[in-house]
C-alpha cells in the first residue's frame, strides 16, 4: 500500500472523530478529552521514536505520556470551570474549587514533571546524553500536550469552533500542500 493510501485512509477515519469531539457537547464534552488524549498519545510516541538515540539519550516515555496526560486533564478541568454551554454537576465542583486563577495546576504539573525527569535520569541512566534525554521528555510532553489543551479552551469560548476550524483548515492545507508538493 503507498503512502498517499495510507494517509488518505487515515484521515478518512481520523477526522471524523477529530470533528466530533468539538462539535458534540453531549456529556461535558468527554469525548473531546478522550480524541486529546488519543492524539497526544500517537503524538508524542511519533516524537519521541525519532528523538531515540539509544545509548546517546532516549527520553523516558512513560513519564513523559503519564505528565501529558495529566496536563491535558488539567486543561479539561480548566475548560469546565469557564465554559458557560452546560452546568457542570456538583461532585466535579467541588474539585473545580482547586483551580482558582491565582494558583496554576498546570505550571505545577510542568515543573514537577521537570524535577522527576532529572531525578529519573540521575538515578537510572548515565550522565552521557542526560541533557538530551531530559531536553526530548520535556520537549515531547510541551510540544503535544500545552496545544492539545489549548484547543479544549478554546471550545469555551462564544465562536471558540471557528477557531479550531480555522487553525485546523490552515494545518491541513499547508500540510497536504507540502506533501504533494515534495512528491511531485
């Protein structure tokens, strides 16, 4: 099978349910969550394949999907706390409460993620290629997670899905632009 079949197949299966997580609002749009979780996931496994140098450095990839995740969730929570589509019910409130503005789950999250990638490598691996397998965890988690959140904050806003159609279209244009244009 050639490589335009291969990805005309996936995009065939992919951007249906790409489209319907920010287009259905269904349950607390949990599905949204799920398709962030699913793409930062081949996201970051597709990075950190080509960031793997063996012996040289390679990043310590449950860490790196376990703190994307999590960042991913903190968006979420975030996003229920300001959208104003649904009620959010009581029992999420209460741990909603957490997430004042003055106080970023999320920056915390990031620096904790810091510190267990430097202590892992310190008590793991040997120094050599210890900033380069710090540097493609970090960079890995960062890349993916932070603009997969922000595109779930951004369905909070009133025309927040003509933004994500808008930042998608252009993605997808310049993306198939460039691939036909280098096979031709």
């Amino acid at each position: 099978m050639s490589e335009t079949i291969k990805r005309i197949l996936s995009a065939a299966v992919l951007v249906p349910m790409y489209v319907f997580s920010f287009s259905y609002s269904g349950i607390y749009y949990v599905q949204l969550l799920f398709v962030a979780f699913f793409f930062a996931f081949l996201g970051i496994r597709e990075f950190y394949i080509f960031s793997d140098r063996q012996d040289d450095g390679r990043p310590f990839r449950g860490t790196g999907y376990f703190f994307a995740f999590l960042i991913i969730f903190l968006y979420y929570a975030n996003f229920l706390k300001i959208q104003k589509i649904f009620e959010v019910p009581s029992s999420l409130q209460s741990f909603l409460i957490f997430l004042n503005p003055g106080f970023d789950l999320i920056i915390l999250a990031i620096f904790i993620f810091f510190m267990i990638t430097f202590a892992l490598q310190i008590i793991k691996r040997p120094l050599d290629g210890a900033i380069f397998s710090v540097a493609a965890t970090m960079l890995g988690v960062l890349y993916i997670a932070i603009p997969f959140g922000h595109f779930i904050l951004l369905v909070s806003f009133p025309k927040g899905v003509y933004y994500i159609w808008a930042v998608s279209g252009i993605t997808i244009f310049t993306d198939t632009g460039a691939y036909f244009g280098g096979r031709l």
